[in-house]
C-alpha cells in the first residue's frame, strides 16, 4: 500500500510510449525488461526500440494543476517548446525538434492508440487591430485527473507508423481505467488565487497637461506629454485576484474479467480583469472486459467536455480593456468612469452611450486609435466563445493463438467552438466598421470539426528460435475528417443592441469587407492507409525496426497522383548484454534510425487546380463569389513546380545508460530533419518561361532542424524516511530555411514572405530561420553606427528588415522532488535562453508618454543614444552625436500605434531568455485507515512564482495566438500570472 503521494518527476527516455503494467500513476520505473506500448498500441520491448521517446505520469500533471494538461509538462520533457495563449481555457502551441513546416508544426495527439484532431477555432492574429481571441482547443478540455500518462514520440522514426498526420511527432495519452480486485473513490480539488505581475512599467510622475496654463485640463490631450505632477495608478487596482477552483471525482472498480473508471470533475476560473470567466464541465468513462476464455477483449472509452467563458482577453488594442489604462491622460480621473458610471442614458435614442474621457461632447473620439471605457469593452463589447468537446472510441481484440493477435478498432471525435462578439452603439466609429452601423456590429465565428477513424491490426510475434525474435504488424486504416467554418461580419442591425443572427440585414450593395461578411466553407478530406512493421532481435542484444506505410490522401486529388509511401529502418545494439561491463553499470543500450515522413496537401487547396477563369468557387461571401485567390502552375514543362506531398526526412542517433543499480539513467539523442516540398505562395508579376502573371502555390521549401536532446536523472537517496530524486533536461536545436523556390525561378533571393497570424513582422528567408521577426530598424552608417538629424532624432530604414528570431538556442528544465517520511517536497526551474521577442505593448506605450522609460528620459534631460552620428546633410554630418535628445522627440520618432513599417522596431527589440520557478509544492499525506477513507494529501502548491531572469517587458513564452507566425510578438496581451493556493486529494 502506498504510504505517501510524493509528487516526483523522474523523467528519463525510456524509448517507451506507455507502461504495460503500472503500480501508480508516475513515470517511476526500474524494469529493463519491461513491455510497452508504441505506435498504434502495438506492445514492444522498451530495450528493442530505436527511437528516442519521453514520457511523464499522472502525478506530475496533477502535482500543481493548471487548467490545460499541456501547461503542466513545461520544463518536464526536453526538446518540447510549449507556448500558451491568452487565459484559462486558451489553446497551447506545441513545437517538438523546432518548427518543421510552414503550415503547422503542431504534433499529432493520440488517446489509448487512437489519433484524434485537436480541433481549434479561428487563431488570433498579433496585430494592432485583432478582433477575436484565442477560442481554445480539444487538449484543454481534458480532465488531467482523467490521465495515467503522456508520451512524447519526436521524431519520425517513433511516428512513422501513425502516417502523415505523425510528421510532427506525435504526443501519446494514455487515460486511466479500472485495476482488478479493487474499487475505489478519488476525489480532488484544487483551489489557487491568481494575481498579475510583471506588468509594464507606466509612468505617474508627468501629466497630459499643464496646470499653470490657463484652460489646459486632463483629458484635452490623447498623450501624457505635459508638465510634471502626479497621478493615481488605477491599473493596479483594475485588476483583481483571480481564482480557479479545478475539481474532480473519479471511481474505479474491476475484477479478471472486466475494469472500469468513470470521473467528472469542473474547473472554474474568475479572471484577474474583471467580469472575465471560464467554466468547465468534464465527464470520463472507460470500461475493459474480456469474453470467450479472455481471448477477446473489448475496450470502450468516452470523453466529453463543454466549456463557456466570458471576455477572454483578444490580442491587439482594439479590445484590450488594459490598453485603455496604459495609455489613460494622466490627470485625468477614471474613478469617474467606473463600474457604475460607464455609461449614461442618450436622450436622442434613448439607447446607452458611452460615459469616457476621450467622447467628446459631440459623440466623436479625440485618439488615433480612440481607447474606450474598460468597463465599456467589458460590458458592451463583450464576446463569448463557447466549445463542445466529444471523443469516443472502440477497440476490440481477439487472440487467435499464442502469438498472434487480430484487433479491429475505431474513435469518433467532434469538437464545435462558437465565438461571438457584441458590440454595441455608441461604441467607437472604427469599431462600427460602416458610417451606417450606428445599430451595432455582430462578429461571430463558429467552427465545426470531426474526425471518424478506424483500422484492422494483424498483430504477431512468433518464435524463430531461441536466438530470434521477431515481432510484426500489418494494418490499414481510414480517417475523416470534416470542417465547417462560419463566419460573420455584420454591422448592419435592423434594431440596435439586439445581437441576434436574424436582426441582421443582408443585400446591401457593398463588396464583401468589414463590417459586411459571411462565409460558410465546408471541407472534406480522407486518407486511406496501408502499413507494415517488423523488429527482428538477436540474442535480446542486437535488434533491426523497419515500418513502411503508403497513404492514400485525397487532399491531392486533381494534382496527378493520390498517394505517397514512406519507410523507416532503425537498428540499436544492447551494449551491457554484448560485452561485460563494470558493475556499475547496470543497462546501455547504443540506437540509430532513419525515417522519411509525407504530408498532403491542406484540405481543399488542389481545387485551385482548376483554372481560375473557369469560375470555380471556393466559397460565397455576403452573396458574392469568391474565386481561389492563388493557383497551382499546370504547364507540364514546370513540372517540378507541381503541387506535391511534403516530405520529412530524419536521422537520429541516441545512447541510454543507467548505471548504480538504476539509480542514475541517463539518455542523449542527435537528430538532423530535413522537410522539403513545402507549400509556399508566391505571386510572378511577369511573363517567363511562358508562366503567366498571377498568384501561385508553389512546393519548394526546404526547412532543415538539427540538434540534441538529453536527460538526467538521479536518485540520491531512495528510502521511505528520505528520499531525493533529481532530473536535469536540455536540449538545444537549430533551424534554417534550405529553400524557399527553385533555382528555376526568377524570384529573389531576397524576397520575404509572411507567415500566418504574424501581423506582417514573422516572415521567412532563404538562409534564415523559421520564426524570424522582420521590421524597421536604425539607419546607421558603413560603420554601424546610428545615424540622427540636426536635432539628434534618429532615422529610420525605409524598408523592414531582419530583427532576430524568438525561437530558444538552448531550453532546459530542473527538478527536484524529495520525501521525508509523508512530507513530500518538489520546485521545477526551467529556462530557455538565447531569442529576441519584440513588444508592440512598449511600442505604444512609448508614444503616449505613460512609460516609466519616458519619464526617466525628462527626468534625465533627454534620451542618450550610444554609437551615434549627424547624418549627411546635416550641418555636422559625420561627427559623433554626444548630446541628449529630447524625450518626446525620440519617443515619437521610435514609438508608434500604427502598425507594421511605422516607427522603429530595433528599439523594441528585447532577450527572450527566461529562468523561472516554474512550480513549486509541500504535501503531506495523512493515512487515515477508517472504513470509508485510506489517505488524504494535502499540497500547498504554486506555479510561475517568479524569475530568476526577465529582461523582456512581458513574458516571452506567451503568443498571441496558436498560428506558425504568432511566436516572438507581445500585441498587449494578458500579463503573467502568479498561482499560489491548495490542494487536497483523498483515496476512499
């Protein structure tokens, strides 16, 4: 019987998917010769495998909660960059080996086998003007509670078998399910407060005006440029103490024959801006039972989720209720503008209107963009999203003999995300869209996904002789899947304020575009697969892994061709059983492998195939046709232009050691990926080669990852009076852009092209790196040094150009977990160092004069530029700039609100490197041993406490949105927040 919950992490690469048999829900394990599950659920030897893989257990997800699983693994798994979005419930961006592709990088996610579509809504954008916020996705509706382990295949050679969608690596979840002979109850809750920190740093100490000048007063004025004096910071006091309260109650019971595990749990969560929420309801069940002398198994698992939040913070300004206090005219006073006096009762049309500083007595704004009253976005621009998350799988298996196994199975997996936003008369004219959309303006978006999956599995390992082995498997397999998307931009309200689809009129004469917008798409795709894999061993030292698999993708229909194929071959060598070894050493074990890995083409796009003055629409907007905006080249002397799968190809080579008597485990890959075949657009403004002007999808690109990934753990001391695990993960990896186009096309080295959801500033060149940031920098001289006017303002470069790119040289994670007797103790530190991110937060805020930056700049006389010379024709052209430049001056030469290609980006440029105490908790185990209860734990928990190291204004591991091009960018996005509370679990 346990006699402690002590959270431990005891990460280390097992080359193993998910433990056959496990006495607790950890990732502790000392078996060499252990059983486990790979791809497709196939059983294997974990010394037989060729792969590098990693996995974590339940108690490191549930040790200190967060209401996305995937938030929880940070820091755990090396070579895994996980960035989250805005708020409890917001999606999480994954990235294992660096970025691959320049349509997602995202992994492949599997539960108990199966694959499933982690379904998302429309991502946000990072520019200034984003409307709608990160919806969420499938993976943060799943109970953490409800998870025995995650398993992290990162290359193609330990995904190959789960075909194309595995190009990414693939992230295994196996849920738990009932254990024979034993019925139990579980219940845990969890219980933090939330508070923000590491906010910008504003300014208090300058006003928007000058007191001594006649007539000047607060608010006449957008800026904070004005005469020295003091303001209230009401920032701080806007934001309040968040909450989340996660709970979940689990019961499990089983004998030989049959198991089952049925949970639900809610997490609620009360955001730190006000009238922010997110709710969620869970519900779990899984049931294993065995029939005809227990060679047939039946295997049945359902996961269902609904979540509903309120005013999930959306990127950009426009909606930002905190960009309305950042830049707030110092002077002037918000207390008159608060909860109860944010609006007020217009006589003409005896509708609510907007109560705020800068609505002049005419209804009209005074800013470019105007701000609006916090309390205005929060109550009359609401916007909601709500989600519907359903999963339910089959799997039924039939022993046919001893050493062979037939298993038919199949999943279902649906997922709606509907999100709308209201916004109300009388909120600001750009935000009405339309002159005559004085009645509102609906924006909705709903996305629809599916996903039907089933496979045949021929499953054997019979013997050859007492010196082979061999283990095989044969299969095929179908997946569907469906996606609808709505759309709808609407600022034409027949009756004000009413925010209903049917109060909204149609037919206007206008072309499709803001304010005035619906599209309905619905996409199909389908892919059909055959696959084959074998292990042959020798002696249980040497062992040879080969997988082929041929997918049938009808994302390529129209293109020439509808399948590709591709293999992999790995080899390891078990060294402690091949020579004789110091004691010391207790297992090593040497591996390499070699895989290629297709992708098809994004659903729909081979239309574009068709010509485009053959009118084939794609879509209908607003009633109007819309045509494929780019094509594919169909000229068959361009054949090496024609549309064609992506390709992955990877190389690895791995060692594992564990020495001690497995106290000590250590594991280290290198890895080198090429993806080639990547669909790029492009548009020739020329005729050559008989290649007509236009837009055009082109494959071409080439993206190259190499790097290493490495794990240390120890075990100290391992007795129940004292115990200490340590683990160490790092890893680094590198990324260049091989190709963009071929060599068979004009097009310029030079050219840059942007990635989606990156507001212009992600874009990728030849020779440079997936992620990197493009901009406006200094104008600087042959000597590098800053060139500045007559008056000592610095110049800007005409045109953008390379920043830096946000993705970490270096990523490591620290844990530490230790026991003294039931006191359980354990901190996770976790840094990525090396990146630069940029803030258009600061950028702003720079403008306006409200950063404290500003005002040390007036305090100090002005802003000293280092390196820094008189332009040519200026009266002193050349000669050093040594003088102090007025800080408004500067400020609004580098500052700017309006967007990409305006003020100077270098300015804003800032170390993305982070050392953090990611988690930390206390716990102690009470064993009560009454009728009813075995033990309760009850943890004092925390995560994101605090840096050890921060130079960024924000934090540089939070996007904007879950998009390839929304890493690097801060468009006023939520601030940190720091969790500190309790938590209890009790065993009945």
């Amino acid at each position: 019987m346990r006699k402690a919950v002590i959270p431990v992490l005891f990460v280390f690469s097992l080359t193993a998917n998910a433990q056959e048999k496990k006495t607790a829900d950890t990732t502790k394990t000392t078996s060499i010769e252990e059983v486990v599950v790979t791809s497709l659920g196939i059983k294997r030897q974990a010394r037989s495998l060729t792969y590098s893989s990693q996995q974590i257990g339940g108690d490191e997800l549930t040790e200190v909660k967060t209401p996305n699983l995937l938030n929880s693994i940070n820091g755990k798994v090396s070579n895994v960059q996980i960035n989250r979005t805005n708020g409890v419930g917001s999606s999480v961006r994954v990235v294992m080996r660096g970025d691959k592709s320049v349509n997602s990088a995202q992994p492949l996610y599997v539960i108990d086998g199966i694959p499933i579509i982690n379904g998302t809504g429309k991502s946000a954008d990072i520019g200034q003007y984003s409307n709608m916020p990160d919806p969420g996705d499938v993976l943060s509706s799943i109970n953490p509670d409800d998870i025995e382990s995650i398993n992290f295949l990162k290359g193609a050679s330990a995904s190959a078998l789960y075909g194309s969608a595995g190009g990414n690596g693939a992230i295994l979840i196996t849920t738990k399910k009932g254990r024979a002979g034993k019925s139990s109850i579980t219940y845990s809750s969890s219980l933090t407060v939330d508070r923000a920190y590491s906010l910008p740093k504003l300014q208090h100490s300058y006003l928007s005006y000058d007191p001594s000048v006649s007539g000047s007063q607060p608010g006449q004025s957008v800026e904070s440029w004005g005469a020295k004096g003091s303001s209230k910071d009401y920032l701080k006091d806007f934001l309040q103490t968040g909450t989340t309260w996660v709970n979940s109650l689990s019961f499990q019971s089983g004998n030989e024959r049959s198991t089952s595990y049925f949970s639900i749990g809610n997490t609620t969560n009360k955001g730190v801006v006000p009238m922010s929420y997110f709710d969620q309801y869970n519900v779990s069940f899984r049931n294993s039972s065995k029939f005809l002398d227990d060679k047939l198994t039946l295997d049945a698992n359902f996961i269902g989720s609904l979540q509903e939040s309120k005013n999930r913070q959306t990127p950009g300004a426009s909606f930002s209720p905190l960009t309305s206090l950042y830049w707030l005219p110092r002077g002037v006073d918000f207390d008159q503008y608060g909860p109860d006096n944010y609006t007020y009762l217009n006589k003409e049309r005896f509708l609510p209107a907007q109560n705020w500083w800068e609505v002049n007595p005419d209804g009209s704004f005074k800013g470019n963009p105007p701000t609006q009253n916090p309390y205005w976005i929060l109550n009359r621009n609401p916007v909601t999203v709500s989600n519907k998350n359903t999963y339910g799988a089959l799997s039924l298996s039939y022993q046919i003999n001893p050493w062979l196994t037939a298993r038919v199975r199949g999943n279902y997996s649906w997922n709606i995300s509907d999100s709308q936003r209201d916004i109300a008369a009388f909120s600001a004219p750009t935000l009405l869209a339309v002159k005559e959309g004085i009645n509102g303006r609906i924006l909705k978006n709903t996305y629809e996904n599916s996903s039907t999956y089933g496979d045949v599995l021929l499953i054997g390992s019979p013997k050859i002789s007492e010196s082979f082995s061999l283990d095989f498997t044969l299969g095929g397999s179908i997946n569907t899947t469906r996606n609808k998307i709505g759309q709808i931009d609407n600022a034409y309200l027949t009756n004000p304020n009413l925010f209903t689809v049917s109060n909204l009129e149609w037919g206007k004469k206008r072309s499709p575009g803001d304010g005035y917008h619906n599209i309905y798409t619905n996409m199909k795709k389908q892919v059909q697969s055959v696959f084959a894999s074998a292990t042959v061993g020798y002696k249980n030292m040497f062992y040879v892994d080969m997988t082929f698999r041929n997918d049938w993708d009808s994302s390529l229909a129209l293109t020439g061709r509808t399948g590709f194929d591709y293999e992999s071959v790995g080899a390891n060598a078990v060294l402690s059983s091949v020579f004789k070894l110091p004691e010391v050493i207790s297992f090593w074990k040497v591996r390499g492998s070699y895989a290629t890995v297709g992708l098809g083409l994004p659903t729909n796009i081979s239309n574009a195939m068709i010509e485009y003055n053959k009118g084939y629409t794609v879509g209908v907007d607003a009633g109007t046709l819309v045509f494929p905006k780019s094509s594919f080249i169909t000229d068959p002397k361009y054949k090496d232009l024609f549309p064609k799968p992506e390709f992955n190809k990877t190389f690895e080579v791995g060692t594992e050691l564990r020495m001690f008597s497995n106290k000590l485990s250590f594991d280290i890959t290198y890895y080198n990926s090429n993806t080639s075949n990547q669909l790029l657009e492009t548009k020739i403004d020329s005729y050559f080669g008989g290649i007509a002007p236009g837009s055009y999808y082109i494959n071409a690109g080439k993206i190259r990852n190499t790097g290493f990934e490495s794990s240390l753990s120890y075990k100290v001391f391992s007795s129940e009076k004292f115990g200490w695990t340590t683990t160490l993960n790092a890893s680094a990896n590198k990324n260049k852009i091989v190709e963009l186009f071929p060599p068979s096309l004009p097009i310029s080295e030079n050219q840059l092209f942007s990635l989606t959801g990156g507001g212009e500033y992600t874009k990728l060149k030849l020779g440079g790196s997936f992620g990197d940031l493009y901009g406006i920098k200094f104008k600087r001289d042959d000597q590098g040094r800053i060139l500045v006017n007559e008056k000592g303002i610095p110049l800007a470069e005409g045109t953008p150009s390379y920043l830096g790119n946000p993705n970490p040289k270096f990523i490591m994670g620290f844990n530490n977990s230790f026991n003294i007797g039931k006191l359980g103790i354990s901190f996770l530190i976790d840094g990525k160092f090396g990146g630069k991110v940029l803030s258009l937060t600061e950028k702003a805020n720079d403008i306006y004069g409200v950063s404290q930056s500003t005002a040390d700049a007036r305090d100090a006389g002005g802003v000293s530029i280092p390196n820094a010379v008189y332009a040519p024709g200026t009266p002193n052209a050349g000669q050093a700039y040594t003088g102090l430049t007025n800080a408004k001056d500067y400020y609004k030469a580098v500052g700017t609100t309006e967007g990409f290609g305006k003020g100077i980006d270098e300015a804003y440029l800032y170390s993305a490197t982070t050392i953090r105490l990611r988690q930390a908790s206390i716990s102690y185990t009470f064993d009560i041993q009454s009728k009813y209860m075995r033990n309760a734990t009850v943890s004092l928990v925390g995560t994101n406490l605090f840096f050890f190291y921060k130079k960024a204004p924000f934090d540089p591991e939070q996007v904007s949105g879950n998009t390839p091009g929304g890493v690097g960018v801060d468009s006023f996005g939520l601030p940190v927040t720091r969790s500190i509370g309790l938590s209890l679990k009790a065993n009945f």
